[in-house]
C-alpha cells in the first residue's frame, strides 16, 4: 500500500469520525429536551465518570493511550453539556 492509499482511508476515518460526532451532538440534543421536561440538571457526573471508566477499559483493549482519550473526550462531553444548555435556554 502507498502512502496516497493510506491518505484516502485517514480522509474516509476523520469523516467517519466527523458524522458519528454529528450523530451524537444530535442525540445530546434530544437528551436536553428530556431533561428539561423532567427538571434533571444538565451536569451528570456520575454519567461522565461513568463514561470515562468505560472508555479506559475500552482503551486498555484496544491499546490506546487513555491520557489521550481522555482528554478527546472531556471536550466531547463539555461540547454536549453547552449544547445542552443551549437547547433548554
């Protein structure tokens, strides 16, 4: 394989990567909605740490560095608290 080849599979995985993002962000959304009608407050902590602790495992498996992952993911999970926020203000 050459390394344009490769290139085109990176491209295809960070669009991937772009739509599963989408795809969450529009389930925060709905989740907003939910929460708002039940009067649950935006920040779950024990969710996130709950999500965090799955992610480590996941990425121990899968040989990822968690230090990493982690700190993608806290910018996922504060980019859905503030559309959230957004949504329910």
């Amino acid at each position: 394989m050459d390394i344009e080849s490769l290139r085109k599979e990176i491209d295809q995985v960070d669009k991937e990567i772009l739509s599963l993002f989408a795809k969450r962000m529009k389930i925060s959304k709905q989740i907003a909605k939910i929460k708002q009608k039940s009067g649950e407050k935006i920040i779950s902590t024990k969710r996130e740490e709950d999500i965090l602790s799955k992610l480590k495992k996941l990425s121990v498996k899968k040989g990822l560095n968690f230090t990493f992952i982690s700190s993608v993911f806290n910018l996922i999970l504060k980019e859905s608290r503030d559309i959230q926020k957004k949504e329910i203000s």
